[in-house]
C-alpha cells in the first residue's frame, strides 16, 4: 500500500472545514424538517489519518458497528462510509422516529432511517465537495451494513484499484436538545484520487 500524505496544508485543511461545515449545516436542517425536531451536526475533528488508527478510533477491529456506505465516481472515485457505533445506531434511529423506548435490534425500518440519514449527509457533503474542487462526482444509493469495524474497513478497500494507507477523516456528532450521537465520516480513495482532490483545493 501507498502512502498519501504525511497531513495537509494550512489551505487544505481550512477549505475541508468550510466544505464540512456548509454540508454538516445543510444536512441538520433536512434532519430538521424531516423530524419536526432541532437536530444539529457538528465536525469538530478532521484528519487525514492512518487505517489502524481508524480502526482504534472507530471502536476497534471487533468492535460492531453499523455503517452507511455511498460509492461515488466521477473525476475521482472511492466512497463514502459513515459508522456509528451499534448503540448510537440504534439510538439515531428512535432519535429520528422519535421512539419513546430505545431500539434493541436494527431491523428493516432501521435500515431505512439509517440510510437516509447516511443518503443525506453524504451526499451534501459530496456535492459541496464537488463544487469547491470543482470536480466531477456522482453517488450510488446507500447500503447499511452491521458488522465489525475491521470487517467494514476492509470491505471498502477492496472496493478500490489500490488501497491506501491513509484516509481522510471526519468525526461527528449528531445530536438534539437532549442526545448525543457520535459518528465517523469516512472519505475511502486510492492514492491518485486523494492527490487530485488535495490539489483541487489547494489550488481554488
């Protein structure tokens, strides 16, 4: 495997911000309208970070998790996950149903919030990301998938031409008045498409 980067630039790192934060704000408020209720998303850490250290961060190699996942092309290609440990999975879900009693399993109903949840954040984040490195970038539907973090790690490298050692890294946290919900938002792509990515923005 290739290694990317050893980090990114003053520029880089403040244009990946202000990408974050327009579509972190634009996905709260169709939470928002799509629950009746204040839902607020923030970005308060953002990395290009090492696979191990993403597996750690993410609770562990067998740690379960549940994860939303988009496949995007275009000018570059990889894909999108967002993992949310089990129990905040869970929790989302009665979050956006607004459930009285907090869900034990995911079931088909679960899979559906979560993917739209996933649909949305993703997909704000893509086209704002798109716009800013000017770049071409299409997104596949959503799959929702429950398993180890290491399962879920290695499942999205095999989905690329060669896999990197490094990826970029976003953790959130999903909340109303009364919750918080951790997550991890996760850009997967080969060495060449982050490269083209980073040198989009650096050169805006």
């Amino acid at each position: 495997m290739t290694k990317i980067t050893s980090g990114l630039t003053f520029k880089q790192r403040e244009m990946l911000e202000r990408i974050i934060k327009l579509s972190t704000d634009s996905s709260a408020v169709a939470l928002s309208e799509m629950t009746s209720k204040s839902i607020f998303l923030q970005s308060p850490e953002l990395d290009v970070v090492s696979l191990d250290s993403i597996i750690n961060i993410a609770g562990g190699s067998e740690s379960v998790a549940i994860c939303v996942c988009l496949i995007f092309s275009g000018e570059i290609s990889g894909n999108i996950l967002l993992i949310f440990p089990r129990a905040s999975a869970l929790k989302l879900i009665s979050l956006i149903l607004q459930e009285d009693v907090l869900r034990e399993e995911l079931d088909e109903m679960g899979v559906s919030v979560l993917g739209e949840v996933g649909n949305l954040v993703s997909s704000y984040f893509l086209s704002t990301l798109s716009d800013y490195a000017r770049l071409d970038l299409r997104p596949s539907s959503p799959m929702v998938v429950q398993d180890m973090v290491g399962a879920i790690v290695s499942s999205a490298m095999l989905m690329l031409e060669r896999a990197p050692e490094e990826i970029l890294y976003v953790k959130t946290e999903l909340s109303d008045e009364f919750d918080k919900i951790d997550g991890h938002l996760m850009l997967f792509t080969d060495e060449d498409s982050l490269g083209i990515l980073l040198q989009a923005i650096e050169t805006r």
